[in-house]
C-alpha cells in the first residue's frame, strides 16, 4: 500500500514512523510546504498524562522527549501581584523545532520518505496514491480541496493572541492575568529550553480594541506587550518569529473521509484550542488511532472505518472540554479578579475534566482558603441563634 501524507509537522510525522515501523512493507511518503530546517514555532508541552497515553505506542520516542529537561512539577496562576501554585500535572517541555528533527530522525531511520518544500495545491497531485492523509494544520489545503464531501466547520474564537518567546526562564508552567486600564491582558508562558521560554500573549476583545493593538506594527505590537508584561518578564524582551495577531479557529468536520481514500488528522480535520495547549498530543493521539487502524488490516475503507469509529467519541469529548475552556476565557472580563485563590481553582475546573476531590487532596491550601470562608457563612445563622 502507498501511503502519501500531507504535512509534516507532529501528527503527520509520528502517524508515519508508526506505521512504517509496524508495517515495514509500506511505502510511505510525508510531504512539508516548508524548508526542512524552518524555525517556526517555540515549544510544546506534554503533561505526564499525555506521555504515559503515548509511550506505549513509540516508547523510545517518548523516553526522548522525557529526558530532554527537567519537568515542571507545578503551574502558576498569577494574577496581578498575586500567585498560586498549582500541583497535580507534572509537564514536559521540547522546543517544537527539537521535536520535530527527533520526529524526522525516527521515522527515516524505518524507512520513511520526508519531501520538503512542497504544497500540495490540487486533487490531481494527490493520484496514485492508496491512502492520502491531509496532516496539514489548521489551514488544511487537503480538507479544503474536499471540502464538500468532508463539511468543514470553522468558527473564530472572541480573544486575540500573539505567539512570543523570551529568554526569561519561567520554570513552572505560568498562566498570568495582568488587569490593565484598557482591559484584561494574559500570559501563557513555559520554559522548553536552557536559556528559552514561550509566551503567547492572549487579549480580550475590549482591550485589543481599547489598545489599538490591531493598529500597531509586529514590532510596537510586541513593545507594548513588553510593557504589559514588565514585571513578569524581569527585564527580558519578548522575541518574534511570525508573531502576529490572531483569533484561534475552532474546526469540526461532519466527516472523515473523502474520495474513498482520504482522510484527515490532528489540526485538519479538528482543533483543540491554545488555552489547553493539546493541539501537539491531539494531533500524535489520531496518529496513534490511524496506525492502529492500518495495522490491522483490510482494504482502505475498513482502514478508515475503523480509524473514525475508534476515534472520533474521544476526540469529540476532548473538543467539548476545549469549548468549556473557550467560554471560561472569553468570559474574564466579567470574571472576579479578587480572590486568588476561588480564581486558580475556576481555572482549573474549567473544563469539567478535573476531579474535585483529586485537586482538593493536591492543593489543600488552595481548596482550604476557598472553603474556609463558605462553611463560615453556611454556620453563621446557627452561631447567632
């Protein structure tokens, strides 16, 4: 079977290797619009959650991505002057640039063709192939050239990001949400590498518009986000590479297949959102479930078949928490600021994925500030009688 994937960033490179590896009579062939060594992108987080889901699917690679540095043993919610640190997720970092050569190195090293510099543009350049699989991002030119047999949905979130990085070390996973005059400005930052971190700036609409932001040049844009954040960034700068603003897409798609042998995953076919930063371990999970898929066997629509039918109920679950996750967001202008404590257990709850009783065992001081003051009222009137 010839096997053409369309896209070579994580998803459509990790679907590869392991396919390849399962099944070493496949000819397999990734095609990237990029150069081979483009820098784009700064890091990606795994919780230890998303490693252990992967490991047993490429256990090297995992141990890999692993052992590249130190993982974060907690997140940080800070608002204002304000912080709470938040343990239950032990996180690791790679610089998305490092992911992908360990991705490139693996799926060769099995026999895997990478082509790079390539867009694909039309129905007719995807012929001759028996399996086509459109890994191409959230921009997918495969899911738009079958666009009517697939039924893309594509909204856009209300926020407006910008993706920075920083040479300022943040240790922990931080989420920062800094009040200004025009508005509520937040901080999304982590640290992948030695002397790197990741920062994506996120505003609400009011003060995006408040700012004028979408006035301002890549370069004055990232300026004034130098201010907002200047006490965070402890004298650092934030540095560019492609940071413009933009409003996350939110894509679906009625169906999986097209043509009888085209398929899509990851970011093409359905998003997560920035605000629970999946979109890598989303991507690499539909890998796992269309390798398993191919591996089984049988003709290319039971390939298919199977693929969506395994899929498709845990990845509308995940999108539902990432709806949950939008509403939280987009609602923090209306949000209470005040209590640190009731605000970092709002955000973790927010997808309605955590446990209550297993965050209250992780964060006693957390949970105990917040409950503290409710039994206090709830036993107010019998103190008065």
């Amino acid at each position: 079977m010839r096997v053409l994937v369309v896209g070579g960033g994580p998803g459509g490179l990790f679907l590869a290797l392991l396919a390849k590896r399962a099944r070493p009579e496949l000819d397999i062939r990734v095609v990237e619009q990029n150069p081979e060594h483009a820098t784009y992108g700064w890091g990606v987080v795994f919780t230890d959650g998303a490693v252990k889901a992967l490991r047993p699917s490429a256990p090297d690679l995992m141990d890999e991505i692993a052992a590249r540095r130190p993982p974060a043993e907690h997140l940080d919610v800070i608002v204002g002057e304000e912080r709470r640190s938040v343990h239950g997720n032990v996180m690791f970092r790679i610089g998305r640039v490092d992911l992908l050569a360990l991705l490139q190195r693996h799926a060769r090293a099995v026999g895997v063709t990478i082509e790079f510099d390539r867009r694909v543009a039309a129905r007719e350049e995807l012929a001759g192939w028996d399996l086509v699989i459109g890994a191409d991002g959230i921009n997918s030119v495969v899911r738009e050239l079958y666009a009517e047999e697939l039924r893309p949905h594509v909204t856009f979130g209300r926020n407006w990001w910008a993706w920075y990085g920083t040479r300022r070390p943040f240790a922990a996973v931080s989420l920062i949400f800094e009040p200004q005059p025009e508005g509520l400005f937040v901080g999304h930052a982590y640290q992948y590498a030695p002397e790197l971190s990741g920062f994506v700036a996120e505003v609400v609409p009011e003060a995006f518009e408040a700012s004028g932001l979408g006035a301002l040049s890549d370069a004055e844009s990232r300026a004034y986000c130098e201010r907002v954040f200047a006490r965070h960034l402890d004298g650092e700068q934030l540095l560019d590479n492609r940071s413009q603003w933009f409003r996350p897409k939110f894509v679906t798609c009625e169906r999986w297949t097209a043509a009888g042998n085209v398929t899509l995953l990851g970011d093409a076919l359905h998003t997560v959102h920035p605000s629970i930063g999946s979109g890598t371990r989303f991507a690499m999970r539909d890998a796992v479930a269309l390798a398993d898929a191919i591996v089984e066997g049988g003709d290319v629509e039971a390939i298919l078949t199977r693929y969506e039918h395994d899929r498709r109920p845990r990845a509308d679950a995940f999108q539902n928490a990432a709806r949950r996750s939008i509403a939280w967001y987009e609602a923090l202008a209306e949000r209470d600021l005040g209590d640190p404590d009731r605000f970092a257990l709002e955000y973790v709850m927010r997808t309605g994925r955590v446990r209550y009783e297993h965050f209250r065992r992780l964060n006693p001081e957390i949970v105990g500030a917040y409950e503290r003051p409710a039994l206090r009222a709830a036993q107010l009137p019998e103190a008065v009688a």
